[in-house]
C-alpha cells in the first residue's frame, strides 16, 4: 500500500508522492519553545507546495506539534493529523502507527469542531478510510464514501471536496458515479493546488481519459 496525499492540501489528506527520503530541517522548522502548531503547519505546507520540504522537515514539524499542549480545539487535533498524514506519506505499511494516529485526531478533531475548515477533517477522514480503511482498526472504505459524499453535500461549491469524492469512487472501482464530481473539479482546475491538479490528472488517466466524461458548459 502506498499512502496518497489529501493535504493534502490536507488538508492534507493522503498523496502518492512521497517527500525527499532524507535531508536537513529547514531553520523555521526546527525545534522551538512554544511553537505555533497551526503556523507550523502552514509553514510545512508552503515548503511542500514549492517542493523544496525533506523527510526530515516532516518530522520535525510532527515532534513539535507532538510536543505543544493540546489546547483542546479543532485546529489543534486537525494540524496533529494532517502532519502525521504527511509523514505517512511514501512509507507504505511501515506507516500504519501514524495512519491511526492520524485516525484518531481526525475524529477529535471532528468531536471539537466538525464544521473547522469547512469540514476539512472529515474529508480527510473520509479519504484515508476509502484509501487505506482495510489496514486500520474500524476502517471501512464504504464509511470512508459516505463521509466524504456528506462534505461534498454540506459544501458543494468546494472543488477540493469533489476531486476528494471522485478518488474515492476511483480507489473502489466504481468511477462513473464520480464523474459528475471530476467534471465539477475540472471545471475548476484553476481553485485548486498544483498538488490537487495533479491528482485530478490522475485521476482523468485512471479512468481512461476525459473524453469519457460529459460535462456541462458550467463544468458539472
């Protein structure tokens, strides 16, 4: 198994490009007193959008936030999860400790504050379950749609929560059900990172090409 990306932009959610196997931390990234876990985060994410983050630099963000008091909110718990997630990221079934533990602040987050992001940790919830439910403990992939159709419905203008939606009917191997979304999603190529683009490509290969899909002036 291969984790994927959904921070994505996590928003991360699970990617299947791994970081740099090795390498320094960055000095904004390394070990400080009372670092700012959601800054921390926004930081790594912009190293990893401008391709310029190593292993080493996820790690260091991860300890860090693993380090911070807790300070009991949605951002908190969403930030622990998204970094554990980018960590996983290219590691395989080595990872699965931090797929759980990404499991687990992904749901307190949702506890704290489901609605944090526009939802964005059940998204990512939604996603790890479709792509990887089979190895965690209570993962269901079916639970995993069902989420992620429950983000798209709640925030349909969101072309993120579509792309997400159409991976996961890809990933189960019942893509035509997706289409609407992928059109939706490739309607609005241009909302989304360079990250979620290349998803979407792949995506558009998976299942053939986008000829195969008919979309509407308006993208849906």
């Amino acid at each position: 198994m291969q984790v994927r990306a959904a921070v994505i932009s996590v928003g991360l959610g699970l990617a299947s490009l791994a970081c740099k196997p090795s390498g320094s931390v960055d000095p904004s990234l390394a070990p400080a007193e009372q670092a700012d876990p959601l800054a921390l985060y926004e930081l790594l994410e912009a190293r990893i959008a401008a391709g310029t983050d190593s292993e080493a630099d996820r790690v260091a963000a991860l300890e860090q936030v693993r380090a911070a008091a807790d300070d009991q909110s949605a951002a908190y718990a969403y930030v622990r999860a998204a970094i554990a997630g980018r960590v996983a990221e290219g590691r395989g079934l080595k990872a699965l400790k931090l797929l759980e533990e990404m499991r687990t602040w992904a749901l307190t987050s949702i506890e704290r504050d489901a609605e944090y992001r526009d939802m964005a940790a059940t998204r990512m919830l939604g996603t790890l379950y479709v792509l990887a439910g089979q190895h965690l403990a209570d993962g269901d992939s079916e639970a995993g749609l069902e989420l992620l159709e429950d983000v798209v419905a709640a925030h349909p203008d969101g072309p993120t929560n579509h792309l997400r939606l159409a991976e996961g009917y890809v990933a189960l191997g019942d893509p035509e059900p997706g289409f609407p979304s992928l059109c939706l999603a490739q309607g609005a190529r241009g909302q989304l990172s360079a990250e979620e683009q290349r998803l979407l490509d792949g995506l558009l290969k998976d299942i053939g090409g986008a000829e195969l899909l008919v979309c509407d002036e308006d993208g849906s």
